[in-house]
C-alpha cells in the first residue's frame, strides 16, 4: 500500500521564507521536509533577501531558488501581473512540476505563480495561513485579488475550521473544495525542562510580536492587574515591537521591574529556554487563524491562557488551555483559574500527548491527499476556465477574464521564442547522489 | 591525437587532446553559429544611428529637444543591436601548470584569460537565476578571492557540453591536489 502511493513534484511558492522567521516560513521548511521523506520532489521559490539571490540547497538537499526579485513592502515582491511569466515558466520547466503549492494570501508572488501555473495548465494548491477582515480598504483588495486566484483553484487548504469559514466568505469558492489541515510543532525540539520548576513562584511567559494585532495594549492592562492580585506570579516578556514602548512605560508606572522582564527579540534557537522557565503561557492575540506558539508552549509542559479568537478553540484540548474573552477582566479572571489548575499538571505527560495529537509528518501525510485530489481533476481548456472568473463580478469579472487571456497569449509567445525543449531539465539531487555511491 | 564532437543547434563542441612530451594538453572549443539575423540587425542599427546624425547634421538650424531625443535613441538601438560575433570559445587544460580560456571573435580579436593550476579550488557547475531565467554556467572557484571565475565567458552553453569540459577540470585539479599533499 505504502509503495503504491503516487510521487507527486511540488513546487512552493511564497514571498515569506527562510531567512525571514515566522510560522508561514517554518511551515513551509517542515512540511517540505516531511514530503522529502515521503519520496515526492520539493522545490521552493521565493523572492531574494538581501544577498542570498540565487540557488541553494538546505537540508535533505531541499533546493530553493531565491529569484533576484527585491522586496518591496514587508517583505512582499513587487506585483508586475506578467514579469514573473518567464522565469516561473523556466523553473516548471526545467525542475518538471507537476503541483504548486502556493502560501499566505499577502504574498504577491504566491498569487502570480498560480496565475502563471494556471496558465501552464499545471496544477495549484492555496494555503491560508492568516485570517482577513472584511471592512477595510486593505482587506478588501486583498479579498479581491485572493477571489481572483481562487477562482480555478481545485482545491485549497486552511488551518483551522474557522480559517476555512474565513477563507470561503472571503474569496467565495465552495467550501467542499477546502480542506483543513492544521499546522503542527517539533516535538522533539520542544521539549519540558528535565527537572520540574518550583510552584512557590507561578512565572507567566509571554512570547509574540508586541504589536496590536498581537494584543500588546491587553498585556498592558492586565499585566498591572495580575500584579496586583497574585504577589507571587511574575512575567517574563519577550518579543519586540512598536508596542514595546508602551509596556515599558506600564513597567515604570506600576513599578514592577522586579516582576515584570522584558528580553527583547527572541531568536527561535532560544524561545524554548525561554518557555521551560515559566509555568503558564499567556497568548493576547486579537486573531489568530491557528497560533503555534501555543502548541510550542504546550509540548514545553506550559499551561496555556489565550484569547478566544479566531481558530484558538481548535488547537487545544480544555484541560491545557484556559480560553479568555478578549478583555482585560476576563483574561485576569482565566490568569487565576489557571494558577488554580498548575498544580494538577505535569508538563512530562502534556508533552507526550502533544506528541500524538500533532506531527508534521502528518500533516504531510493529509497534504498528500490534497494532491491525490488535485491531480485527478480534470484539465480544462482556457475556454473552459474562463466563465469562473467571470462570476467573480460585474466589472472585476471582466477585468480578471482579460487578465487570464493576455497572460495565455504571452505564455503562448513564450513558448514560440524560446520552445520548452531548449530549457534543460535539472537531474534530481538524490538519484546522482545515489549514482555517485554506486560508482 | 583524439577528438570528439558533440553538436547542439547553436553550439558545437569538440575536444582535442595534444601530447607534448610527456603531459596531454586538453583543449575543449565551443563553436558558436554565426546568426545572419542578427548581423542584419546589428547593420540596421548602425543605419539608424547613421540617419539620426545626418538629419542631426542637415537640420542644424533647427535644433530641438526632440533631435537630441532623437539622437538618444538612435544611439541606445546602435547599442541595443550591436552583434560582436564570437567564433569560439576555448578552454586549454594544460596538466600541472594551468587553465587558458580564451574567446575567438569572428573578425580575428582573441581574448585570453590564464589561471594557474594552484589558484583553482575547484570548478563548479553553477546554475545562474536571474529576474527572467535560470541556466547553467561553469565557474572556477579560485582561492583567497571573492569572485568566482566563468569558464566561458559570452556562451552559455547547454549543460550537455558543459558536463565534459566540467569532469576534464575536475580530473586535472585532482591531480594537482593529489601532487600537492604527497609533498
């Protein structure tokens, strides 16, 4: 059964890769790597960063190519519609993808490779990773263009359910076209400490980006009010941020050097030591599609407190997170049922159940379904493609359908100057590293 | 004496080895097809630069900003179009002593690079990525430099003809490393 299973060579594409850090990044690495292990081909494509331009091999020869297109906002590639057509092009070509796999509805790269491949008549996958608001002009253009590329997507893939039910208002395809397939934490990185903290001290760690999207300014009213009512819990900070500022004045105010740290940016090498030296791990996010740092904290034995928001209620069992309405007097009032639960936890047994509920290879594994899926949909013609984008809108159908069809036509053109034949095929890694062991 | 051959549409590939004494130089040339379109091309854009500066020239009287614009782009589409057609390309392996690459150019000119067999730490097929395609180039990593070093440097050839000249570079700075740590 295992030997029957189709090898699939997948192409990921997004603006947000190493060595940028964040869960889209390590989301990528892990999976990428777990798909290696499963026999398929995995290539990944993102834009340059700084110096690194060019192609390079990361572990388990995991190729990624880093195409000389700079960064223009937030890490985002310039949006030029038709530029990025050739050298896709030449990547499908010469590594012979049969699946792109596309990241996070922000990255303007991911949107133009599937237009591209679309076009190829390759076949695409779309993960969301984030959730998106409705009302603001940002959100709007953005739920716009990602109606645009999911229009004659297949199939896509969210998180959590409830990013499932965001992605599906927000681009209006059919929701039995989404699959939900979570993300998942290295357990084996994440591990308790070896010795189980003391319990006269309750330490509550706090580790995210101090913006607002984050809940920075919660931290800052309920941080005082802890203070206040627990003597004996202190907190330990890290992360920085615009928002920073405002918990180092909250600190000066209420005088609570002593109890309140602040360490500054936390490489992810050190997050773990950072974790094992707490009790409780405090999450103030104002949305989250999944948020893996509360697996991490999970499989680091820590007790968790978050907001209920987004795709949170999904992530954990009820006896390792305590759930909190978005506001200052219900997030102290969960602080305190959970230093009533800690000691009733062992951070050893917490970790070995978060090893059976979340494992990349598993999430490899549904992943894989997804392809199965997507490989045996039918291929349509442009003709046939087209009246999808028409539904998109009255005018912005319209637009979208002309988009498509000066796209073919260039692709067309392409292929008449330069022939698919006189782009050489790239030998795969593995089989001359096994030709030069033989030899 | 030996040859070899190998042909693709644009280039073709022949590899001569000469012994002199008791060493065998490696001689490794890449000939290129002269494009006819491309020379019409290149005299087009010598036409127009040419007109732009008789009508320059004609029209002194009555010259604007529009004659330097003029003048402008009949220079960029000169520039544009120029075709310097390269006959060749070599690469001399000559065991123990060095590396010779040298370009042939169709009107006699040959440019000739020489790198000494100790400074090669080892060549390299590199694939190139730029802003529109990805292509395979053979490069010489050189020791205490920051630059790497192209082997052909106007051709791209296609990685078939690249994979020899590749392995016959490999084999002579081998050996060279070899001689170097019985020393």
């Amino acid at each position: 059964m295992e030997e029957s299973r189709r090898k699939h060579r997948i192409l990921m594409v997004s603006d947000f890769f190493y060595p940028n850090f964040g869960g889209v990044e390590s989301h990528i690495y892990y999976l990428s790597q777990c798909l290696l292990k499963r026999g398929h081909k995995v290539v990944i494509m993102s834009h340059a960063y700084g110096n690194r331009t060019g192609v390079r091999y990361i572990t388990n020869n995991l190729k990624v190519y880093y195409i000389p297109w700079r960064p223009f906002l937030m890490q985002n590639t310039l949006p030029t519609f038709y530029l990025t057509l050739p050298i896709i092009r030449t990547i499908l070509i010469r590594e012979k993808i049969s699946i792109v796999h596309g990241h996070q509805a922000f990255s303007t790269l991911c949107h133009e490779s599937l237009m591209h491949a679309r076009t190829m008549g390759c076949k695409v996958v779309f993960t969301d990773h984030s959730l998106y608001g409705f009302a603001d002009p940002g959100s709007i253009h953005m739920n716009k263009i990602l109606q645009f590329t999911l229009a004659d997507i297949d199939h896509a893939i969210c998180v959590s359910h409830t990013s499932k039910e965001n992605t599906v208002l927000r681009s209006g395809i059919k929701p039995e076209t989404v699959f939900v397939v979570p993300n998942a934490v290295d357990t084996a990185m994440f591990t308790p400490a070896p010795t189980q903290l003391a319990r006269d001290e309750v330490v509550i760690v706090v580790i995210s980006r101090l913006v607002y999207r984050k809940g920075a300014d919660l931290l800052v009213e309920v941080i005082p009010e802890v203070c206040r009512l627990f003597p004996h819990v202190r907190f330990i900070i890290g992360g920085d941020g615009p928002k920073r500022v405002r918990l180092e004045e909250m600190r000066e105010k209420f005088s609570l050097q002593d109890r309140v740290e602040m360490l500054g940016a936390v490489p992810h090498s050190q997050v773990r030591s950072v974790l094992i030296s707490g009790h409780i791990f405090l999450n103030s996010s104002l949305t989250e599609a999944f948020c893996i740092a509360i697996l991490e904290a999970a499989s680091c034995g820590l007790l968790t407190v978050s907001t209920r928001v987004g795709g949170v209620p999904e992530v954990l069992p009820e006896d390792m997170i305590v759930l909190a309405e978005p506001a200052p007097q219900d997030m102290v009032r969960a602080i305190e049922q959970a230093i009533d639960m800690l000691p009733n936890i062992d951070p050893q047994i917490m970790h070995s159940r978060m090893k059976s509920y979340y494992s990349w290879h598993d999430v490899a594994k549904r992943t894989e379904i997804v392809y199965d899926c997507v490989m045996d949909s039918s291929n349509k013609s442009i003709l046939e493609r087209l009246p999808r984008y028409l539904i998109c809108g009255a005018w912005a159908g319209k637009i979208f359908c002309l988009v498509m069809i000066v796209n073919f036509i260039l692709w067309r053109l392409l292929e008449f100057f330069q022939p698919a034949e006189s782009i050489e095929e790239v030998p795969d890694m593995a089989s001359m590293c096994n030709h030069e062991d033989d030899n | 004496m030996k040859n070899r051959r190998d042909s693709h549409d644009t280039y073709k590939y022949v590899r001569t080895d000469t012994s002199t004494l008791d060493k065998v130089i490696d001689v490794h040339d890449v000939y290129v097809k002269r494009s006819k379109l491309r020379v019409l091309f290149s005299y087009i854009g010598r036409l127009i630069l040419l007109a732009n500066m008789s009508l320059l020239l004609i029209e002194k009287d009555k010259l604007s900003i529009v004659s330097f614009w003029r003048l402008f782009l009949g220079v960029v589409s000169a520039k544009l179009l120029q075709y310097k057609p390269i006959k060749k390309e070599s690469v001399v392996i000559m065991p123990s002593f060095g590396v010779q690459l040298e370009t042939h150019y169709w009107n006699g000119r040959i440019d000739r690079k020489f790198i000494q067999m100790g400074k090669i730490l080892k060549p390299v097929l590199n694939e190139c990525v730029t802003p529109v395609t990805c292509y395979w180039s053979l490069v010489l990593v050189l020791r205490d430099e920051d630059q790497l070093a192209l082997v052909f440097q106007k051709l791209q050839p296609p990685i078939k003809i690249l994979v020899p000249v590749w392995k016959a570079l490999c084999k002579s700075t081998n050996l060279e490393d070899h001689s170097h740590s019985l020393k």
